[in-house]
C-alpha cells in the first residue's frame, strides 16, 4: 500500500478560485474591495519571497494589496504608529506583521497592538480566547490550512483520534482548538511527552509541528492514518546544497499511511491562500456582511 499524496498545490488552486469569486461578489454587490497590508521590517530573506508570493496572490484575487517595507533598526513606536494607521485606514481589512521581528523588538506588543478584527493571522488574544472558547474567531492561517487539507481525504473528522505534536501559538494550539470544533478527540503532544510513538500509534490524524527534520519515522504510525506535515526543515545534502524535509520521514511514512502531504507541496501552499480567506471574512464581518461562502 502506498499513500494517496494530498495535493496542497491544488487543494489551494481551488480556494484561491472561490476566494476570487466571492470577492468579485462582494465588489459587485456591495461595492467592497477586500485589502490586506503586509509589514515587514528588515530584510530577511525568507520573508520577503513569502511576502512577495503573498503580495501576488492577494492581487490575483482582486483584493487591494498594501506593502509596508520598515528597515530592521525601526523603532518600536514607529512601528506601532504604523499598526495604529492601519487600524484606521477603511481601505485596510487585513493587517499581517511579518514574524520573526528583528531583536530588539516586542513581538506581543505588536501582535496586540492591531485591531482584533482585522488580525488575519489569529494572533491577537482576543482571537486566540474565542477559538479557545468555541466561539467566532480569525484563526491562524497554517492551522486552518490543515483542516482544510485533512478534509480532502475525510467529509468528517467526528469522533477521529487526532495527535497534534508540537504547541506552539502560531500552529499546535490553535490546530487543537480547530480539530474540537471538529468533533474530533484530540491529544497535544511535545518534546516532554512520554512514549510519543505510542502516543502517535493510536491516532487516526496526525499533525507534526515541530520543527525537527523527519522526527515522526513510518513505525511510529497506524497503518492507514491521514498524516499532515507542518514542518518546513533544511538538511545539508552531499553536494553541499540543502534540500527542503518536513517533520516526517516521509518515505517511511508513505508505506503505511494512507494519506500524507509531501513537503514542500503541502501545507505551506494553504497558508496563503487561508490568509486570503481571511482577509475575505474580515472584510465582509467589518462591513456588516453575511460570511463568505469560502
């Protein structure tokens, strides 16, 4: 048996398309343009292709899109005084600060510093309490992708035994707070577990969020289960190149699972396209809009 790939290239293509049509919607109807600002401070490489390809397709869906380019050496209050602008600016429904910040400064001061109802990354406590709480939220991006993905290969995840492994704010702990909406029954595992193979063995979900190259081995899973690889990993190859791993073995995994997503191909093609979600959803909730049908 090998397992059936979960094709996150197009998975994504698709809710890119819906999103582009409830968008050309809602500027039919109501005369409103979904906007989404991106900030990013300093010049770390990796941030500006994600910033770019985020631009890209923010402009492909027909929203308006707003780059606020800040160097690394900006000061907090600059950069605050930035977020409050944007809290103010009609055109902006979306506001999205590029992470990991340079050191020096105050990630949670600027995290709560933007409007709740335009914190299209979920972040903010306001959002991170009522998801917790059952109620409507924003959600992070990458965990909402992940539903998403596992709802390709299951119509419900009732009653599923899920394993979360990793709980980090940005993705294991919102990730658990989704699958209980699910109805599935949910375990969050991390590095202080006890037995975590075995923990992994019983689960007919599991999510590796944990930032350590192909630590989830093929034995470790039930044979059959829907594995979701959040991990985005660079291992040094022979030729002095790296090559991108997620948090799974994956060819091990392959023989056993039944469903599994490849990285890179996966998840990390859904964070986008959850953040134009998003971006959707605020603006029609701002605006006093029914929610999308995305």
């Amino acid at each position: 048996m090998t397992a059936k790939i979960i094709d996150g290239k197009v998975i994504a293509a698709d809710l890119r398309a819906r999103v582009a049509d409830e968008v050309a919607r809602v500027k039919r109807e109501h005369n409103l343009v979904p906007g989404l600002a991106v900030v990013l401070v300093g010049n770390d490489p990796a941030s500006e292709v994600y910033v770019r390809s985020k631009q890209t397709q923010t402009q492909a869906a027909g929203m308006a899109s707003f780059e606020h380019k800040l160097p690394a050496d900006v000061s907090q209050g600059d950069l605050l005084a930035l977020v409050a602008k944007l809290n103010r600016d009609p055109a902006v429904h979306g506001i999205l600060v590029q992470l990991p910040l340079p050191k020096g400064l105050n990630t949670e001061a600027v995290v709560n510093a933007i409007d709740p109802a335009k914190d299209v990354d979920g972040l903010h406590p306001n959002n991170a309490g009522r998801l917790a709480g059952g109620l409507e939220a924003l959600s992070p991006c990458t965990p909402l992708g992940c539903i998403i993905l596992t709802k390709s290969v299951h119509a419900s995840l009732e009653g599923m035994n899920a394993i979360v492994i990793g709980r980090s704010n940005l993705v294991g702990r919102p990730l658990v707070q989704l699958l209980l909406n699910e109805n599935a029954t949910v375990t969050i595992a991390h590095s202080r577990s006890r037995d975590l193979p075995g923990l992994v063995r019983r689960a007919d979900l599991v999510y590796a969020a944990v930032g350590r190259a192909e630590m989830v081995r093929g034995d470790w899973l039930k044979p059959g289960a829907t594995v979701i690889d959040v991990g985005i990993n660079r291992i040094p190859k022979d030729d002095g190149k790296t090559r991108l791993v997620g948090d799974v073995a994956y060819q091990e995994a392959l023989a056993v699972a039944g469903a599994i997503t490849p990285v890179p191909g996966g998840v990390g093609q859904m964070t986008v396209a959850c953040l134009l979600v998003n971006t959707l959803r605020a603006a029609c909730a701002i605006a006093g809009l029914a929610k999308p049908a995305v």
